[in-house]
C-alpha cells in the first residue's frame, strides 16, 4: 500500500522509514487522501427552439412556417453555443434553416412563375370557353331546323329544344361552359302560328374571365361575333365567324 509525504507529496511504500525524495522520516507520511466516486455527467438535453425550427421547414404547406423555421433555427444555433454541453441538437436547427432559406430562394421563383403562368392559362381557358360556345350556338342551329320540320316553326325557348331531345340539358340551362346562350326574337308567322324566326345569343357569364367576344346567329345560320363581348349589337354589328 501507497503512502504520501506530508511534505513534498511524493508516494511512498509502506515499508520505506524515511521519503525517498525530501528524506522525511515515515511518521511523517500520510495516508493516502480518499478518492470520491465520479459523479455521472447530465445528459444534455436537445433545444426546443432546434426542434421547433426543423418541424416548421417540413410545414412548408403553411403560410411563412419557413420564416419561423429561420428564426428558430439561428435562435436554436446561439442558445446550443451558449449552454456549454447542456444542449443539443445543432443538427435539427441547421436542417431548419436549410429548409427555410431554400423556401425564402423559392418562392420568389414561384411567384415570377405563376406571374407569367396564369395569365397564359386564362387566356387559354378563355379560347377554349369561346370554341366551345361557337360549337353550341351551331348545335341550337341545328336543333331549331329540326324543331321547324315537326313543328312548323322554330323554338322560342332553350327548353323546348331540351324538352324535344335536340339539345343536352346543360346547354337547354342556358349556361354552358363559362357562356350563357338565349334565345330570342322569336315573331308569330303571318297567321299568328308558330314562330318564322328566332335569334339565339351567347354571351361571357363574366367578362374578360370565361370569354372575351360573344357570338349570335338566326335563321341563316351564318354564325357573327361580337368582339365586345355584351352580344346586346352581335346581329347588328357583329362580323361573320370566319
């Protein structure tokens, strides 16, 4: 067994009479100082505001989670470097902020995107709505002469060519993708029978958002166009649809 002496320190076995080091006689060494049992070190526990930023970049569906995911992150970054081995996580605030800087880079890009986009998109939405009103508008043309032959005059309503079966119901509805047709001018014929003319007119529902012109035709079935798009001067003013 070890021994210390009591003045310079130096171990020293039990049998020695005096240090081999300052020559202290043995009675003067000292027992050896206990040792304490090491006390088990805290777990260090992770930041919440590292968590917290790294929940908000995955929420990148909800409207400026990725602004929080930065704050948090860099919030998250400075109390892990300040608590000295008492917090982690460093690895949750940097994937945070990695997220949330590539949505602040993003969405400008989306919103330049969709700038150019939509408008392309309307207008194309706009084309389609007006092809598809010309093709009803040559459908109810269709359909009065047929109605003439049985019954000796036109329809003076979209619902008599949908009672007749000559129509489908959303067209005999008077509104049919993003237009709305009528049908009018109708007058007796010279013995007060049924009608000997008729006018139908297709309109925008909502000008300049599901169409631009609108288009009327009669009778002669010669299909015009109203670049204005009310329909209210087509069989006046309106050019033939080429």
């Amino acid at each position: 067994m070890s021994t210390f002496c009591a003045s310079c320190g130096n171990s020293s076995n039990t049998e020695d009479k005096f240090c081999r080091v300052c020559g202290a006689p043995t009675s003067a060494l000292a027992a050896p100082a206990s040792v304490s049992p090491p006390v088990p070190a805290t777990p260090a526990e992770v930041s919440g505001k590292a968590i917290a930023s790294l929940v908000c970049g995955l929420l990148f569906f909800v409207p400026f989670a990725f602004v929080a995911a930065v704050i948090f992150g860099h919030l998250g970054l400075s109390e892990i470097r300040k608590s000295a081995g008492r917090l982690k996580g460093d690895g949750f605030a940097i994937a945070g902020l990695v997220l949330g800087y590539m949505w602040v880079v993003s969405v400008p890009i989306m919103l330049i995107i969709a700038a150019i986009a939509i408008p392309n998109l309307l207008r194309a939405r706009m084309a389609a709505n007006e092809s598809s009103a010309v093709a009803s508008v040559r459908t109810i043309n269709t359909a009065e002469v047929s109605y003439y032959a049985s019954h000796n005059g036109y329809a003076c309503s979209l619902s008599d060519l949908g009672g007749a079966q000559l129509i489908d119901s959303a067209l005999a509805s008077g509104q049919k993708n993003g237009f709305l047709f009528e049908l009018t001018a109708c007058a007796p014929g010279p013995d007060g029978g049924a009608s000997q003319t008729y006018q139908v007119v297709a309109r925008p529902i909502t000008a300049n958002t599901t169409g631009v012109r609108s288009f009327c035709s009669d009778e002669s079935s010669v299909i015009r166009t109203d670049p204005g798009g009310s329909g209210t001067t087509c069989s006046e003013r309106g050019q033939p649809l080429d």
